[in-house]
C-alpha cells in the first residue's frame, strides 16, 4: 500500500440522499482500506458507485441517471438524489490540503414543461454551482465492478464509455471537446436528413465539418496517446499477472476511414488486429485534415446513410495477448484479469497525469480468484492507491495479512450494523 506521505486522494466523508436504496446515508470513511461485507442487495456496489459518481458525475452502471434515484422519491413529481463528499488530496509529508466539498444532484422531473429531458444533474464545487466540464477532476477515482469484464467482449459503446469517463477525470479539455463534438454531431446527422429531404443543400453540410473535425481530433488523439502509456505502464508493472508469453495490449481501432496496417500472426496461431499509423495520431493539424477530407469525401455515402460514418462515436478499442483478441478466446478467468490489469494501469497513469494517487473501488474484486491469486493482486492495488474501498460477501476471503490495518463495515439494507477500525498501521 501507498506509504502515508505519498501524495493521495481520498474522500473524508460520503452523504446519499435518495441514492439507489439509501433514502439516507452519512458516515465518514477511512483513509486506508475499507472492507464492505454484507449478502448480495445490501448496497454495497451502490456505495462504490456514489464514491464514483463525484468523480466522473456519471454511472458506469446505471443505464438511465433516473435508475440511481430512490424508487419512493420517484413517486414524487419532483425527485432528487444527493451525493455529497469532502474530498481530499494529500501532499508530500502527510499534508492534506483543505477538503474540496463536492455535490451531484440527479434531478427528475415527471412532467418536464417545453420537451426538455426528465432527468438533469447539477454539480456543486465548495456550494457553488459549476459546469460539469469545469469540476471533472476534482476527485479521481478508478472504479471496478463485475460489469465491466463486458469491457472485453461486449459492444464497442460500453468501451468507448469507459474511455470517456476514464480520460475526462485527468486529460484537459477531454470533456469539453466530447461536448463539442456531440454538438458538432448532431447537427450535421440532423443536417444529412433535411438535405436527403431537399430542405437543405448539401454544401451546407462543411459548416459543421470543421468544428466536427477538430473536436474529433482532439478526442482521437487523447484516446491514442492514453491507450499508449496504459500498454507501457501493463509491460513495465503488471505483465507477470497475466501468466502469458506476451503480455496484453489494448490495441486502439478509431474510424478514422483509413487503409490498416497488415495484420501480424502472432504466438499461438493468433492474428493481432491492426491498428492506423501512430504518426497521424500523433499529429493533430494533420488529424484534423485528414478528417476533414474523409468527411468531403463521405458525403454521399453519409447522405444515403442518414449519419456520420467516422469519428470518435464508431472507435473500438481490442484486449489481445499473446497474438489473440480476448473477446473470441479468453477464458473467463483471462478476461478478468486483463480487466483488472486495465484498472491498475488506470491508476498508475492517472498517478502519473496528477501526481496524487486515486481512490480504488473494487466491488468483488476477491470472487473467482484463489488465495495465492487474490494476495498477489491486492499488493499491487495497495500500492496503486492509499484509500481503497473492496465489498465481499465473504470476509474469509480477505487475507489474514491485510485485516488488522483494514476498517471492515458490515452492511445490511444499507445501513452499517457493524464496524471494526483498523487495529494496525497502514501497509
């Protein structure tokens, strides 16, 4: 585990109101490790989730924002769902600066006036409203949750999701440029209907291409450069987690409507998936160009389509080692190790980006894994991050090595029933 004096982010206390299942919850939280034992829909993944909403404003979970509010609020013609924090970045020497008081609010309404959506969110920074965009990266935080071995064989949006919220936490004007394409997006698709409707001509359309173009360069770059120091850090700190030849890699396929690289035969018979020239990536003037002479030339073919063909909404990102895509032959104990491993590598480079280690939450992270196994990942998660929040249903799990410097709450109906501080120093 981080030693106290690294520099570290933490949350000092978690407020729900009308969150999932917990009409109320207040409690202050542990610098060091927290345990979260209970049966299965007790709260405990919700507890994790809240922690995750203050830093990425958004549930990596939840389909809709309207799921993560009470269902007796929602009988209410105006529900609203609280998560407030004190969030804390440590410094050198065992200095904390002063904590940084966070609030998200869910907002539904039933019958919303004028067409507008239902559902809303407002961020609050120290009691002051701000701009989603504004406060990403107040409080970072990795999260995993047994959903997220989907990341490996599911649909390529549950990947491009996580890139998002994972690069908006640390990456400057990440957020702000997926806002600005989504904008951009959305009137050229709306754009392509009225001209294939004659309402509309098609010259029209470069309006929107440059803004497009610039925007989509910059998410596609981020995403590039991000992908590149994940693969570096899994080579350098974690390839021995694996129990692979060659260690993994994520393999960045963005629809950048560009002839690939040949795919290489690799060990074991596999065909590694191709990936664009990492010069144009690493360019941006020319990324942007490119770009916009892919978009002049898509026209038509986007006229016929009715939408946008390329861009940062049709990327894909592939888990591959030793020569072989994850998602067609990995078992399911190598796919959720690659993504435990993509956590880790999460952490180190959102270490690396701020210089503070983030907050871990890990919802059944010991379930699948034998006892030599669950040691040897918890070492390297208690070095990624100094608070670091683990549920079970099993507290024999956890090992007997960690227990005396770990604060265990059982949790039942999301409430505490029972607590044990920590008996020893931190790790």
């Amino acid at each position: 585990m981080t030693e106290p004096h690294e520099p570290a982010m933490y949350l000092a206390q978690l407020h729900l109101e009308n969150f999932r299942l917990f009409a109320y919850f207040a409690r202050a939280l542990p610098r060091g490790p927290l345990l979260i034992v209970g049966p299965n829909a007790q709260g405990k993944t919700s507890l994790l989730e809240a922690v995750a909403y203050l830093a990425t404003f958004s549930s990596f979970v939840a389909r809709t924002e309207r799921e993560v509010i009470h269902f007796l609020a929602l009988r209410e013609p105006l529900a609203v769902a609280r998560v407030r924090g004190a969030c804390v970045r440590s410094a050198l020497g065992n200095t904390a600066a002063e904590p940084i008081r966070l609030e998200v609010r869910i907002i539904h309404q039933a019958r919303p006036q004028g067409g507008a959506s239902p559902t809303r969110k407002e961020v609050l920074v120290n009691g002051v409203r701000r701009k989603l965009v504004d406060a990403l990266g107040t409080c970072t935080a990795v999260l995993f949750v047994p959903q997220m071995l989907r990341l490996v064989d599911g649909a390529p949006e549950l990947r491009r999701r996580f890139l998002n919220q994972s690069l908006a936490q640390v990456e400057p004007g990440y957020a702000a440029a997926l806002a600005a394409y989504n904008r951009a997006l959305t009137q050229r698709n709306a754009l392509l209907k009225a001209v294939a409707e004659g309402r509309a001509r098609a010259a029209d359309l470069r309006v929107w291409e440059r803004p497009l173009a610039e925007a989509a360069a910059r998410i596609m770059q981020a995403r590039h450069r991000a992908l590149a120091a994940w693969n570096r850090l899994l080579l350098q700190r974690y390839r021995d987690l694996l129990n692979r030849t060659e260690p993994l890699r994520l393999v960045y396929r963005p629809a950048l409507d560009v002839p690939e690289a040949p795919t290489q035969t690799r060990l074991f018979g596999g065909e590694e998936p191709a990936e664009p020239p990492a010069a144009l990536l690493n360019d941006r003037q020319a990324l942007t160009q490119h770009l916009l002479d892919r978009l002049a030339q898509r026209r038509e073919l986007d006229l016929r389509r009715g939408n946008t063909g390329l861009g940062p909404q049709r990327d894909d990102v592939r888990f591959v080692a030793g020569g072989l895509d994850l998602a067609a032959y990995g078992s399911r104990g190598q796919v959720r190790t690659a993504v435990l491993l993509l956590k880790l590598a999460q952490a180190a480079w959102y270490t690396e980006r701020t210089n503070s280690k983030p907050i871990l939450l890990l919802d059944d992270l010991l379930a699948e894994l034998d006892a030599d196994r669950r040691e040897e990942l918890l070492a390297h998660f208690f070095q990624a991050g100094e608070q670091v929040l683990l549920t079970t249903t099993d507290e024999s799990m956890y090992p007997a090595r960690y227990r005396d410097r770990t604060e265990v709450w059982h949790l039942q109906q999301g409430q505490v029933v029972a607590a044990q501080p920590a008996s020893g120093p931190g790790l």
